[in-house]
C-alpha cells in the first residue's frame, strides 16, 4: 500500500484514495487503465489551498476489482458521504470526467462544479483514421491476448494524431505504460465485468445545473473530444480552455498549465 493511500470497505472490497490539504473539497478522477498517480503532479500543488481526494477507481491502482454488479459514480457517492464531503469540485481526465458527468447526474448533491479533460458524455464515434486504426489494434492485441502490443498502442493516445510519440516526454510514456501495466495485471480475460453505465446521459446533460470548465489538450484526437463538444453544447454557461503542448493527458504534460487553470476556475466559485 502507498504510504499516502487510505481505504474505505465499499461492501465489496476495499477502495484506495489519498487525501491531502484543507478546506474546499477537489477529486482528482483518473482516466482509465491508469491509477490516482497520474496526479502526483496536481495533489501537492492543489493541496496547499483545498482538501484533496484522488481516489483509484475500482479495479485500478490499489482498489479491489469487483465481485458484483457496481457503478463507478455509487463508488465515488460512497466515498464521498464516508469522508461526509461535498459538494465537491469534481476533475477528471479521460474516464475520470466520465464519472463526473455521471455523478452531477446521479449524485448533484455531492457535486459543486466539474473540470472535464479528453472525454465527457458517450463513447467516441472513430472517425479520424489516425483514431480509428489505433482503436483496432488495440482491439487486435485484445483478440490475440498480446499485453505487450496493447500497452504500445495505449500509450500512443498521449501523443494524439498530430504528433508522434518520440515528440512526447518519454518519462511521461514510461510512467502512463506502467501504470496500465499494473492495472492488467490486477484482471483476467476470462472474468466478468460487472461494471454498469449510467443510462441516458446525452439526454439528461441540460439538467446539469453547475459550472462546467473542459481543460483539453490541443493535440488530443477529435474524436474523443468531440464527446466533450457534447457536454458544452448541453450546459449553458460552460466553456473550454485549450492546452497548449498537451495531448490526451495534460495534467501529466503540461502540469503548470493545468494547474493554473483549476486553480483559477475553483478561486472563481462563489
């Protein structure tokens, strides 16, 4: 275990967080095959001027994997009424702003605002070729059970369509490859996914009712944030800053950048 992780018995298994700093709350939602490290970046920064929770999403990082059906916005509820926090400011990368949108759906009570980065409402249409070849080797590597060959096209997401990944900080890619190599480890292809989705989340978007900030990099591929196109052209008053130098990840790109962005935009809620 981290030395910085705590856990809470959700009723099936335990879910790992780190908790840091004071005062208004922020979670730290990572994107998928990944684990809460991807913020090592954000949590001592943020930190020094808010309560800081980075949870590692069920069957991720040092959180159990399922045994029964579960919804990953009832495990962030859960977390968050076991700590008795919210609303909070709630700030996801790819899956992570997923979750988000799914708790300021299901959950609005717990929710003050939302910071979204890469994904948002759906799964992605391929329509990029660049995209769309990407997502069929990886399912290829699936099909053929080859790791090895999976972990190479993942880690290409970080560099998006318009750049190769030598262009991209190699400490970065080695960092995001280990962490989804940790995650595999922790499943099999043969075990059940229990994990449910939220339904009719493109339909029920207007209803969201607070702030609404999407922080993406500029050379992340269209396709994926063309799902967070959807989400700001849903909730009136929500807006979009560009990233400069990032692709799918820049919190882990870009930190400084992102990091004024969310300080800004949580110094500015009343």
């Amino acid at each position: 275990m981290n030395k910085s992780s705590r856990t809470f018995d959700s009723g099936d298994g335990l879910l790992a967080y780190r908790d840091a700093g004071a005062g208004r709350p922020l979670v730290l939602l990572h994107a998928a095959f990944v684990d809460s490290t991807m913020f090592d970046a954000q949590l001592p920064v943020l930190a020094r001027c808010y309560r800081v929770i980075a949870p590692d999403t069920r069957g991720h990082g040092e959180s159990a994997n399922a045994t029964r059906p579960f919804r990953q916005t009832d495990d962030l509820a859960a977390l968050l009424r076991h700590l008795d926090l919210g609303p909070a400011v709630l700030i996801g990368v790819s899956m992570g702003a997923m979750i988000a949108v799914d708790t300021a759906l299901e959950h609005p009570d717990l929710v003050r605002a939302l910071v979204v980065s890469g994904r948002a409402i759906g799964e992605p249409e391929y329509r990029d070729p660049w995209s769309k070849e990407l997502d069929a080797t990886q399912a290829r590597a699936i099909a053929h059970g080859d790791i090895d060959m999976w972990l190479t096209a993942f880690v290409q997401w970080a560099a998006g369509p318009h750049r190769s990944l030598d262009e991209v900080d190699a400490t970065m890619v080695w960092r995001i490859r280990q962490m989804a190599a940790r995650t595999l480890a922790k499943h099999t292809a043969s075990e059940t996914d229990y994990h449910i989705p939220v339904v009719a989340v493109a339909a029920r978007a207007s209803t969201i009712a607070v702030p609404v900030l999407a922080a993406d990099g500029a050379f992340d591929s269209p396709d994926l944030t063309a799902t967070v196109d959807r989400l700001l052209a849903a909730v009136p008053g929500s807006r979009r800053e560009i990233i400069a130098g990032a692709g799918h990840f820049p919190n882990m790109e870009q930190p400084a950048a992102y990091n004024r962005i969310i300080e800004d935009f949580v110094g500015g809620l009343r």
